[in-house]
C-alpha cells in the first residue's frame, strides 16, 4: 500500500452504508491508483471528474436513479460541514 493518502472517510447511510473496514481499505486502493495516476502526469481536476463520473455511474447502475439523486441531494450540506475537508481538525 501507499504511505500518501488523499482521501478521508466519509460516513454512509441507506443502501449506501458500508463497514468502515470495508471503505477504509476501498480508499487505500483508490489512493494507490491515484497516486500512480498522478506520477504518470495526469491532472488531479482530471482524475476527480473521472473518479465522480465512475461512482455515480455504479451508483445509478446498483440503486437506480432515485436513490443516486436523493444521495447527492445531502451533498452540499455536508460539504458545507466540512465531512470533505481533509484539512479539517476532528475533534
């Protein structure tokens, strides 16, 4: 595995919900791939549209697009709470 991380975990719910081992170590897999990615040259903006793109797509294809839609919908308020922040201090 990779000693740089760039993702934090972000809580779940409703279908969405998975242990938090399973999730920590999907994000150290990501980290791995984006990480090599970025050694290559790619751009991070490029790799975050790609990123977004490939999990609302798996989204939509194993809930549907009413559960998708109503997952995004929260987004702004936990954004705006800070959960994406990986400079925010946890307290």
């Amino acid at each position: 595995m990779t000693s740089k991380t760039i993702f934090s975990s972000a809580s779940g719910s409703g279908p969405f919900e998975r242990s938090q081992a399973e999730r920590q170590l999907a994000l150290e897999y990501l980290a791995e791939a984006w990480n090599s990615a970025e050694e290559d040259g790619l751009e991070s903006g490029a790799l975050a549209h790609a990123s977004l793109f490939a999990a609302l797509a798996t989204f939509v294809r194993m809930h549907g697009d009413e559960a998708t839609a109503d997952l995004i919908s929260e987004l702004p308020d936990r954004i705006r709470n800070g959960e994406y922040n990986l400079e925010r201090s946890l307290q």
